[in-house]
C-alpha cells in the first residue's frame, strides 16, 4: 500500500501540557481517512503537524517520501503546495470577496492570464455548488456557503491532500450531508488523498475509508469502518454511543 | 532572593526577549523588500491608509501645536521684548521635535491601531494559517507593505504637520498676537537651517518604521479571540507611543 503521510512517534508540547504522547499514523494515498477523538486531544493540533503549520516537538512526518520536521522555511512553503486545507471557520479572507478569495492562490502561485483564473475560479465554485456569489463578501455568507468557499479556494491550486478540520461543526443536518457529500465528489473526482478530523459519527462511518481514534495524545485505534463497527475497544464504544460512562475522562 | 531576582528578572527577560523577536521581524521583512512578487497594490492601500486618510488628523493635530505654540511663547519672549523670535521658536521646534513625534504618535494612534486590530483579527480567525497554509508568507505579504508604506508616508506626514504647524504660529503671532509681520518672517528665515528640518525627516522615517512594525508584531503575537485582539491594540499603541520617544531621545542625542 502506498502512504501520503506517515508520521513516526510524533510527540507535542504547549509548556508542560503535553498533547500527543507519541503518535504512529500512516495515511493511504488517494483514500480518505477520518480522524476522530473526544474535544481537546489535539486533532487540529495533529493536522497542522501534517503539513507543516506547526512543528512537532518530537518525531517525525514524512511527507511523499521527505521528512518535513527537518525542512528549512523555503522548502517547508513550497511543500506545503501540495495540500489544501479547509479550516474549521473556513479562515475566507474577511477583506476580499468571494472571486479574491478563490483567486487569491491562483494568483500568487501561477502566471495565468485573467481570462483563465476567472474559468477556474467559477468552476471551483460550481464545483461546490455555488455560483453568482463572485461579488459577496464573506460576511455576507452563511456558515455553509462560507465552508464552501472555503472548500473551492482550498482545491483551486488541486492539491495532491485535502486536509479538513471539522467540516460539518456547527452545521444543520442538511448542509452536514451536503458537505459529506462534497467531501466524496471532491475525493471521487480529484483522485485525491483526503483527511477529515471529525465529531460527526454518521459521516465518519458513512463516508471513510480508513479512520483514525485519537485519545490521550495517542491513537486507541485504527482500522476500516467496519473494524470500528465491530470493535471491543472499549474507548470506541463509549465513544461511538455517546455515554459518559467509560475509560474516556471527561474534561 | 529568588523572589526578588524573579521580580526584577522576569520583566527584563521579557523585553529583551520581545526586543529580539522584533529586530528579527524586521530584519527578515527587509529581507523580504526586495524578493518577488512586488505587491504594489497592497503597498498602494497601505500609503492611502496610513497616509492619505491620517491627512485630516495631522493637519489638525499640526496647526493647533503650532497655534498653542505660539501663544506659549509669546509669553516668554514678550517679557523680553524679543517677540520677533517667536516664530524662530515655533519653526525650530515644530521641524526638529514636535513635527515627527506628534504625527507619529497621531498615526500610533490611528494606523498602528488599525493594523494590529487587523492582523490580530487574522492571526485568530486563522487567515494567518490560511496564508501560509497556501504557501504565502504572512510576512512577506502581511508586513512587507504595512512597513515599507510607514518608511515612505511617515517624513510626508511630518512635513505637512511641521508646515501647518509654521502656518498656525504664524497666523495667530500676526493676526492675533499682533507682531511685526517682516521682523517674524526675517528672523525665521535667519535662524531656521535646512538641517533642522532635515533631522526631523530621519526621525520621521525612524517612527514610520516603529509604528508600523509594533502594529504588525502586536498582530502577529495576537492570541484568545476578541478579547485578545482588544488587548493586543491598546499594548501596540502603548508600546509604540513609548518606543516613539525612547528612539526620538537617542536620536536627538545622536543629531545634536
């Protein structure tokens, strides 16, 4: 099997809090893999080491091949070329509308002429199922629209990874599954490796292939959908039947 | 005792420790003056933001000093019968002291502000991690134009404020004060060097660069949500305000 991603006894500290306590996690290339976990294990902590956004204390993430922990700047920014991140606001420009905001890696990495990024930018948009909102502001959007925004900027470049940090939080149950779904179609048409870090139970077994628990700065388990549907791991289970009874402290 | 060193240490630790931080920002942002691509757009919004629109604020700021100015040392002079040399006063200290630093605290006040408001907005909505998540450089794209427009608008402030400044010596001493227009006019061409106005450019630019830089750093360092984005602004315009007149000290020291 083929990674994207491996990362070697990854550890993190903020001072002495300690987050991750030595992570082991190989992402198959071209699946999508969710990674799970209760608030405060240090999920979005985990896909910022990914790509680079933070540096783990300890460890190592090897990216296509390359140790990305031991990069200088220079190289560390143009790897990051090869992923695109969905943020959990979505982090739109508030200052630029929707056609900058898409444009605005189009702009600052190809020499495209005017004509083409306008094409690109609209069919970004309709990808995600949007159009005629080129002009609005991000102010201007709803919560979802914003995430698809979001979600069109951050596939503008075609990233060879996708990497989502709570796509569906704070999300009605109808745009929940739209964003499911785009999540596939994107994954589906763009051949691309896809991370989500997720809450949402429904989406994660519905849609990964491959998932990921996290809990106590380590992972407890990883496997298919189905390993996680007939697991005894007792963190699973109490974390997939929503019980406050079990190993899972609540903090 | 180790209370007593932490007490005196802790805070000495921090400012060297924010003083280098700031000596490297700034060091890699002229570093990055001159790395491709240009944003000239940017350094366009940035010279009308913390220029242009600063206009209204150090034309104000500018005639009223030198207004006041006047008056204060119609005072003084009057006693002695050299109100002539009022406006020698007011010119030499409008160009050398009171130009650069009130339009640099004015523009403190204003842009430096506005500056850290923003990029702290950035920094904890995660517009910065967008930026670098897609590979830009949040200095190079976020301070570079911020700083390189400070440098260039900062002596143009000046030299409006220093003028209206001359202006509104000069309006109240004749009109109001009822002083020898020609005596006035005389002894300010007499004693007012180009070197006095010069120094007050260098200082200038000194606090173009100092405003602008405590407003990105404080952006950049901004962390918590609204609440710290409100902190982080009035600590940049204090901080600012504070370094405005350390710097305008030893380079008044250094020109004198």
């Amino acid at each position: 099997m083929e990674y994207a991603i491996e990362c070697f006894d990854l550890h993190k500290s903020f001072g002495t809090h300690k987050i991750h306590k030595g992570i082991d996690l190989k992402i198959v290339k071209g699946a999508i893999t969710y990674i799970i976990g209760p608030s405060g294990t240090g999920k979005s902590v985990l896909l910022k080491q990914l790509c680079g956004l933070m540096s783990p204390t300890k460890g190592k993430v090897i990216v296509n091949g390359q140790d990305i922990t031991v990069m200088k700047p220079e190289e560390l920014v143009n790897m990051r070329k090869t992923f695109g991140i969905l943020f959990q606001n979505a982090a739109l420009f508030d200052s630029m509308n929707v056609y900058e905001n898409v444009a605005f890696p189009l702009v600052e990495h190809t020499k495209l002429p005017k004509n083409k990024i306008d094409a690109i930018v609209a069919e970004k948009l309709r990808l995600v199922g949007l159009s005629n909102i080129e002009e609005k502001m991000p102010s201007e959007l709803s919560g979802g629209m914003r995430k698809r925004v979001g979600l069109a900027r951050a596939i503008a470049l075609e990233p060879e990874i996708m990497l989502y940090d709570e796509p569906t939080t704070g999300l009605d149950p109808i745009m929940c599954d739209v964003v499911d779904n785009l999540i596939n179609d994107t994954q589906k048409q763009l051949g691309i490796t896809s991370i989500v870090i997720s809450h949402d139970i429904e989406s994660t077994l519905k849609i990964a292939d491959y998932i990921a628990m996290l809990y106590d700065g380590k992972v407890v388990l990883y496997g298919t959908a189905e390993d996680f549907k007939t697991t005894d791991n007792p963190y699973v289970k109490q974390f997939f039947s929503a019980s406050k009874e079990g190993p899972i402290k609540i903090m | 005792m180790e209370k007593v060193l932490s007490f005196f240490g802790r805070p000495l630790v921090n400012i060297v420790e924010v003083a280098g931080h700031m000596a490297l920002l700034f060091y890699s942002t002229i570093k990055l003056v001159f790395k491709k691509p240009f944003r000239t757009k940017l350094l366009l919004k940035q010279i009308e933001f913390i220029g242009a629109n600063s206009m209204s604020v150090i034309i104000l700021t500018g005639s009223f000093t030198g207004m006041v100015f006047a008056f204060q040392s119609y005072i003084g002079f009057h006693k002695f019968g050299a109100d002539q040399l009022v406006g020698t006063v007011v010119a030499l200290a409008m160009a050398r002291e009171l130009g650069p630093v009130l339009s640099a605290i004015m523009v403190a006040a204003r842009a430096g502000s506005a500056i850290t408001a923003e990029i702290g907005t950035m920094k904890v909505t995660e517009q910065v991690d967008a930026l670098n998540a897609m590979a830009v450089d949040p200095v190079h794209y976020l301070f570079v134009p911020r700083i390189l427009a400070g440098l260039i608008v900062m002596p143009m402030l000046n030299a409006v404020t220093v003028f209206f400044g001359i202006v509104g010596g000069y309006l109240v001493s004749i009109k109001v004060l009822g002083i020898n227009k020609t005596l006035y006019l005389d002894y300010m061409y007499t004693y007012i060097d180009f070197e006095d106005f010069a120094n007050g450019m260098i200082k200038s630019v000194v606090f173009g660069g100092v405003v602008t830089l405590v407003g990105c750093y404080k952006g950049f360092m901004t962390r918590g949500g609204a609440e710290g984005v409100g902190r982080a602004t009035t600590e940049s315009v204090v901080m600012a305000c504070v370094l405005i007149l350390i710097f305008d000290y030893i380079l008044t020291a250094f020109m004198f």
